[in-house]
C-alpha cells in the first residue's frame, strides 16, 4: 500500500510531462506535413551509384 504514495505521484507526472511535449510539437507544427516524407522517397532523383572497385566486384 505505501507503493501507491510513490507511484501515482510518478504516473502523473509522467502523463503530465508526455501531455506537454504532445502540445509543444502540435504548437511547432510538427505534424503539418504526414504525407510528404512518405510521397518525397517515391519522386526522389535517381542518382547513378559510383562503379565498385575491383575488391567490391569480387574479381581478383
């Protein structure tokens, strides 16, 4: 029983700290843009690889 005299203390203050940092990223437009990551690796430029050497070619 003398648990809960320490752990509710620390349940709330941790749901009071998530809460915070929820409201300061909705504050700073963190969740603006859901789609863009997701669509820019699509549309991305293919950029050529460099040629491998002769060690990564597997030829000796």
């Amino acid at each position: 029983m003398n648990a809960f005299y320490y752990l509710i203390p620390v349940s709330l203050l941790l749901g009071t700290a998530g809460l915070g940092l929820f409201l300061w990223s909705m504050r700073n437009n963190q969740y603006e843009d859901l789609d863009g990551a997701s669509e820019r690796i699509l549309y991305d430029e293919d950029v050529p690889a460099p040629p491998r050497g002769k060690e990564a070619s597997g030829t000796h």
